[in-house]
C-alpha cells in the first residue's frame, strides 16, 4: 500500500474516532481560558493561528466556544517599558490606580483584538466584549494589600447567551467593574471559571504553558492525566501545586463542584491541543472531575 493511502486513511481514522465527541458536544458551551503565557508561543508554530483555527471549527461542528483571556506576559512587559515594578501575592498582581488602566489598555486593547482578529480570518465569527460591557463580570475588591484586584460577584450570562445564540463567539477580556464603575482587574482564571459555571457549560479549559498537572514537577512521567477536585485540594495543601497555579486551580475545582462536568488544563504551545483533547480517546493534559480516580497512565 503507497504512503499516500495510508496517510490518508489514518486521516480518516481521525475523523471516525472524532466522530462521537462531536455528536456528544453538540450544542454544548465550552468555556476556554486562553491565557497569555500560551501566546508566547513555540518552535515551528504559531499558536494564536492554531488556536483560532481549533475556536472555528468547534464552532462549525456545533458546539458553543467562549474565550476568555488573560495578558499577564503583556501587562507585565508594558510595565516595565513604563519603569513599573510588578508584585504577586499568592499568584495575584497587586493593582495601584495606574496598574489597572495599564491592564485595562492591554487586555482591551491589544490581546482582545489579537484574538478576535486572529478567529475572524476564517469568517465573521468573534466579537470582542469585556467584564464592563453590560455589566457582564461584577466584582469587588478581594484585599486593601492587592488594591484594584477584584473578586467575582456576579456574572450576567445574558450578555454571553445573546451573543452564542446569534451564532457568535465571545471573546471576553476580564477587567469587570462594581456599581459605581470602579473597573477592578480580575484574575482571567477565575473569571473563566465563574462564567463556565453561570453559563452551565460542559467543559472549562485552560491553555497555558505548561503540559498539564505534576505530583514532581521535574519528572514528565508524573503528569496527571485525570484527577478530582478533593484529590488536588490536597496537592495545594501539600504545597505540590503552588504560587499562579493556585487561582486555576481554585477556579477549576470551584466549577466542576458545581455544575460544570469537566475541567482540562492543557500546554496551548501544541499544534491543535483543543482538537487533541476533545475529539480524541486518549486526549492530551490534565483532565478535573468532580468525581473519579486519579491517573498518570492513559485516560479511559
């Protein structure tokens, strides 16, 4: 048998293993927190090209994307262009005044637009929101030490269902704002998770730069394919999982607690990684349920 025809039926075999996924997601709402570490990208790809490309044709298939983004790299990188320092407590930029309109620029100004100019290349698809934009992500301040750092108090899922049922994919930047406008930025991790969860979506997934979840994270063969919310409040109090993980974490167990069936958090530098862990049996990264038995082999 010539290299052609069998390059072209394991093609097919692709599709025909995809095939109950795509029926299974149909008309589903899958939440993806793109973050922006994943934007760095790596060798020989593009991963905003194939991340739209990945966005697109979820659409096409029937499903309901949302996107949902971060820009730390970017805001830290304006900055220090500006000569302002950046501090983290537990994971969390702390926010003057100054540092939220810098995070509000760069998250509505240039990665919000990347995006959706990076989806609509395949058709008019993606329109860009923020947490501001009808009242979409309420929030309050979280700690006077962190400053405009906000905490979810409410998300109004009206603004998001408008836009999936007219066929669009909402690409949201998370600066959300309390009642008297004050604009607060919100940690995009926990933003996704609180809008997975008012959404009742299927899948929350995160893509970032790291392959998935480690019990060490030195060697690669400990990675966890599938595991619990109860099994990785442990990893967090044993101090295994720590520092920016921790919010990710706290937002995917938060979600698949209530209400959400499954969280993924997944290496957004590989080609295709949402295609990968969808429509595939043994699928790529860490999988989080409610429920179930952690694994490091191939997930069932």
């Amino acid at each position: 048998m010539s290299p052609i025809i069998d390059e072209a039926g394991l093609r097919a075999s692709t599709l025909v293993e995809a095939l109950p996924y795509i029926r299974r997601f149909a008309g589903k709402t899958i939440v993806v927190k793109y973050g922006g570490n994943a934007l760095v990208g790596t060798e020989g790809h593009d991963p905003l090209t194939l991340f739209a490309e990945d966005i697109v044709l979820m659409r096409l298939v029937g499903m309901r994307p949302v996107v949902v983004h971060g820009g730390g790299p970017q805001i830290t990188a304006l900055m220090d262009r500006l000569g302002k320092k950046s501090e983290f407590v537990n994971g969390l930029r702390v926010t003057d005044a100054e540092t939220v309109e810098i995070a509000r620029m760069v998250l509505k100004g240039e990665v919000n637009p990347q995006l959706v100019a990076a989806i609509n290349v395949h058709g008019n698809y993606a329109v860009g929101v923020s947490g501001v934009d009808g009242g979409l992500i309420r929030a309050e301040a979280r700690d006077p030490e962190l400053g405009f750092v906000g905490d979810v108090t409410e998300i109004n899922p009206e603004v998001i269902n408008g836009l999936l049922d007219d066929e669009f994919i909402p690409v949201i930047a998370t600066i959300g704002s309390d009642e008297t406008g004050q604009a607060y930025n919100i940690n995009a991790d926990t933003a996704a998770g609180a809008i997975a969860e008012a959404l009742g979506a299927e899948k929350l997934i995160y893509l970032t730069d790291i392959e998935g979840l480690r019990r060490d994270i030195a060697d690669a063969a400990t990675l966890i394919r599938r595991t619990t919310a109860d099994q990785l409040d442990a990893l967090v109090a044993d101090g295994i999982i720590e520092g920016g993980m921790i919010p990710k974490i706290d937002s995917c167990t938060h979600a698949v607690r209530n209400g959400v069936e499954g969280g993924h958090i997944l290496d957004g530098r590989v080609a295709h990684v949402l295609l990968l862990e969808l429509f595939t049996d043994d699928g790529i990264g860490t999988m989080i349920e409610n429920n179930g038995t952690e694994q490091t082999g191939t997930r069932s």
